[in-house]
C-alpha cells in the first residue's frame, strides 16, 4: 500500500507541472513615466535640463512607439482637480530632444531629455508642463494614472 501511495504522489507531482505553459499573453504591454504625478523641478542656467524614464511592462516581447505630448487639457483637469491656477509654460521655453522612444522586449526603458530656457521662464509665475506618454492601441496601453507626469516648474532665483 506504501507502495502504491509513493508512486501515486510521484506521478501526480509529475503532472502537475508542464513546460508548455505561456505566460506571453498573461500581461499586457503597460506604459509608464518612471516618475509620474506632480514633480516639482527647480531648474538654473546651469542646470536646464530634467530627464524624464519611460518603461514598458508585461511579459510579451512585443515593441511600442511611445510619443510624449504636452496638452493643455491635462493641465485645465489638474487645476480642476486641485483647484489649483497654474498656467501652462509657453512651448517656447521647453524642448524635447526626442518626441518618439521605441520600448521593446530587450529595451523596456528610455530616457527622454527635457531642455529648459530658464530665460524665458519668470521666476514669480506657477507653471506647470503636463506631460503625456502615448502609444497606439494595438502597441500596448498606456496607464491612465502613471503615463503623466506635472512638471512643476521653479526657477531658482540669483543671489
């Protein structure tokens, strides 16, 4: 009877496991902004620049084109929801030095540079640069809550 028992509980911890199981289709491809959420940045002429990390995740390999866009939309719901008043920094003052990033299954991670003219930003006003990462449908989706980014400007004044 010890026997059969053994055999029995060999044979069935055998089958319990199975190399064919996939876990490719598991998880949709994600797409996130490492550092989502309001940011408060405090940007100088020498130091204009911030870096912003985008990442994919899931388990399949598939690649996505992630574009990041600036929409004043994004911020009149921030202000909204926050019931806040900041204005959106003029297009003139920022630049990108990449609007489109590739993330694939062996680079699941960019960084994206953002360069700043501090001349052009006053230090007395409240900007804020809403940053949004999106990719197309059939790539992947991007998350509702962590593909943005508010980028609160300040600018650190000279003694």
């Amino acid at each position: 009877m010890k026997q059969l028992l053994f055999v029995l509980v060999v044979f069935l911890s055998c089958t319990a496991c199975s190399d064919r199981f996939e876990v490719g289709n598991e998880i949709e491809t994600t797409v996130y902004i490492q550092k989502n959420g309001l940011q408060e940045i405090t940007l100088s002429a020498e130091t204009p620049v911030y870096e912003m990390w985008l990442y994919k995740g899931g388990y399949n390999s598939r690649s996505c084109d992630v574009s990041l866009t600036v929409d004043t939309e994004d911020l009149v719901v921030y202000n909204a929801r926050n019931k806040s008043d900041y204005r959106m920094l003029p297009g003139n003052c920022y630049e990108f030095d990449r609007e489109t990033v590739r993330l694939t299954g062996d680079a699941p991670k960019a960084c994206v540079t953002l360069t700043f003219d501090t001349s052009c930003i006053p230090a007395d006003e409240k900007f804020l640069l809403p940053v949004r990462a999106v990719c197309p449908a059939d790539a992947g989706a991007v998350s509702p809550t962590l593909g943005v980014v508010y980028l609160k400007i300040r600018i650190e004044s000279e003694n």
